[in-house]
C-alpha cells in the first residue's frame, strides 16, 4: 500500500501578507524540477484549506494526501493556505494540523495590521467583481468593519463572492487575521517554536533575497540560489486588476463615440494606446469611480491602530524586534 504523503511545510498567512509572491518564488527554485534529488512541491491547488473548513476536512486525509500525490519521494511538498491564521473564525486548524502532521514545519508572514486589513477588503471587492463581472463597489471599508453604523448597507450577496461563502459576514473577518500574536499562540499551544518561522513583509520586500535564503535554511534545501536574479516577483497584483478594470471600461465607453469607433481600426496601436491613456488619465481625475474602492477614513485608520496596540506590544516581545513604525 503506497504511503500516505502529507506536506512537509505549510505557510499559514497572513493573507495580503506576500504569501502568494513566497510560493512563486519558491516555485522558481532550481530545484523544482524533474530528475532533480529534491524537489519543493506545491499543492494544486496553491489554498486547499482543508484544516480550516470544516465540510473539506470531513472528506478526510485520504482526500488531502492525493493534493501531494504527484510528490516524489525525495521531493519536499508543502501549501499554502492564509485562513489558517484567521482564528476565530476557523479555531480547530492548529489542533487540526498538529493531529495530522506533528512534524510539520510552518511559515508566517506579517505586516502592518492596518494596512493588511485594507487590502483583505479590497481583495474581496476584486472577487465580487471577478465572480459578477459587475464592476462595483457595494460596500465602503468602514461599512464592513462598523456594520452597527451603516444598517442600510449593501447585502453579503453583493459584497461576498460565491467562492468566499466561508467567510463570515462580520468585523472579525476582516480584523482578526491582523491580530497575529493570537494567531501564534494558537500555533504554540501544539507546536514548538522551533517549527515556525515568523518573518514580516517589510523585509521580505526590502530585502527578498536575505529573507528566501532564511526560508530555504528553515526548510533544508539549497538557500544559495539567487531568487531575484531575473527580477523579482510583481507585487501589488490587485492594483495591477483595477488598472485592467479601468481600461476596458475605458475602452468599451470609447466604442459609445462613432467616430472614435471608425478611425480607431485604421490608427497604429501606439496612437491608440496613447488615446486610450489620455481618457484613463481623465478618469484617474474623478474622486467617485463605481468600481474603485474608496480609500480608508482617516478616523478609521486611528481608531485601527489603537486596536491592534496590545496585539503589536506582544508580537514585539515575542519577536524581540521594534514594531513601532506599525503604530
């Protein structure tokens, strides 16, 4: 009977944190590839989420092995799944995991609570859009961290998309995953400390190199490849989806001009990139726009970082660093 093979690693968040830049990254390594004596290999798909929602982990480890099936024995296999660390609202996943894989090792990436939080919210805007095909914004940031305030807001069938019905409809979901001191301490209570690697964002696009090698030490394969050689990873990939929203909506209002929509077809591409810019530059001028959302108050921003004051002087402690450009 083949034996049942489990990951060796699992980046456990936070999410908006650059866990998914962590696994192309590691998915680049000159040791993923066949023939070679050890592999890193990813499950597919990159967030199974199986220690998390509950109607996953009832299919079982059966279920869950085959993700890695395809693992060679002398391969590592690992994945990556954020709502690992988004307890409560998923409180079984370290007991979960600690019964299934004791050995496993874990990665946890941390940034500026105020901002992940942000952009977990327009992250989530970008899958409504994605999954309606409706570009709108239907709630504010504030409307979903301060539901008591807007009773009127839009309904969790116009915010959430049919993927995120996990999620619940509440503050927590999008705060908790910022409270990463308690997110730890869940881990701790099953695993030694040991076993996790607690690096934060800010390093880890400062300085991609330093923090890969110190990934690829933690997880025993060859940390002296230069990752960013050939240029490094593109961040800020949900901006890059709201500049695409914003030109094909440029370009389908241009198709409402008949003249535009004539000479369009004998213009160079170069002429038409550029008229195309030029009303982009236009729409980039208007501070309402359906499907952007709105920047955080000011107050909200404030009132966030009081919240997670507790939460960074512990993580402090715990990592023995200086936190305070976070407060």
């Amino acid at each position: 009977m083949a034996r049942r093979r489990l990951p060796d690693f699992i980046i456990i968040g936070a999410a908006k944190c650059g866990t998914t830049s962590l696994h192309e990254y590691l998915s680049m390594h000159p040791e993923v590839s066949v023939g070679d004596t050890k592999e890193v290999f990813f499950a597919d798909p990159k967030e199974p989420e199986f220690f998390a929602i509950d109607s996953i982990y009832e299919k079982g480890l059966d279920y869950y092995s085959k993700l890695f099936s395809s693992a060679g024995e002398d391969q590592i296999c690992g994945e990556a799944s954020t709502i690992y660390t988004l307890y409560p609202q998923f409180p079984h996943v370290a007991s979960r995991i600690s019964a299934a894989i004791p050995n496993v090792k874990l990665i946890y990436i941390m940034r500026n609570p105020v901002d992940r939080a942000y952009s977990f919210y327009v992250q989530l805007v970008r899958n409504y859009q994605d999954a309606s095909r409706k570009y709108v914004v239907s709630r504010t940031f504030e409307e979903c961290v301060f539901p008591d305030k807007y009773p009127y807001r839009a309904n969790r069938d116009n915010f959430f998309a049919p993927f995120d019905e996990h999620l619940k409809d509440e503050p927590g979901t999008f705060l908790d995953g910022g409270n990463y001191h308690t997110q730890i301490t869940q881990y701790l209570k099953y695993f030694d400390k040991s076993q996790m690697l607690l690096l934060l964002f800010d390093d880890f696009i400062h300085s991609p190199d330093l923090v890969l090698k110190e990934v690829c030490e933690f997880l025993a394969i060859d940390s002296s490849f230069k990752f960013t050689e050939k240029g490094k990873v593109k961040e800020n990939i949900t901006n890059d989806y709201f500049t695409k929203v914003q030109r094909n909506l440029t370009i389908e209002s241009l198709k409402n001009f008949p003249f535009i929509q004539k000479i369009g077809k004998h213009l160079p591409e170069k002429v038409s990139k550029e008229i195309i810019n030029f009303f982009m530059s236009i729409g980039n001028k208007k501070t309402n726009v359906d499907w952007l959302p709105k920047k955080m108050l000011s107050e909200t921003s404030i009132y966030l970082i009081n919240y997670y004051s507790d939460e960074i002087k512990q993580l402090e402690n715990l990592l023995e660093k200086d936190l305070s450009h976070w407060k």
